[in-house]
C-alpha cells in the first residue's frame, strides 16, 4: 500500500532539515532536498513498519476504541 505525506523542508546554513508533521518522530537531515526527502521516506516507512508491528502483536487482552479530544 502506498499512502502520500506532506514533508517540510528547511534550509539552514549548507544542511536541509525535514520533518513529516503526521508522522511523530519523522524527522531527518541531508546536504541536498533530494537526500532529505530520500531519508523522510524511509524513516516513515520504517515508523509506520515498527506501528504496525506493535499493533499486530497485541498482548491478547480487551480492545477498547474510544474517541478523545486533544487541545494543541
């Protein structure tokens, strides 16, 4: 499955800096755009990856879904 993110990018002295906001924890660094956004996608791949691994493992006991409300 592919799913498509929004990266920003930011140039600071002779580095590109980047970060995933949907993606806590996507963040990454190059001397180029295209390194930066080359690292971006594989540390959400390997993020979302770790997730859903966690996710699947469970620990057998109940599952609860509930919907909260966050003020940032």
């Amino acid at each position: 499955m592919e799913q498509t993110f929004e990266a920003t990018i930011e140039k600071r002295d002779k580095w590109y800096i980047g970060w995933v906001d949907a993606v806590p924890g996507a963040f990454s660094q190059g001397k180029t755009i295209k390194e930066v956004e080359e690292n971006l996608k594989e540390a959400v791949q390997l993020i979302l990856e770790s997730q859903r691994e966690l996710r699947d493992k469970g620990t057998g006991g109940e599952i609860v879904k509930r919907k909260i409300q966050v003020q940032v």
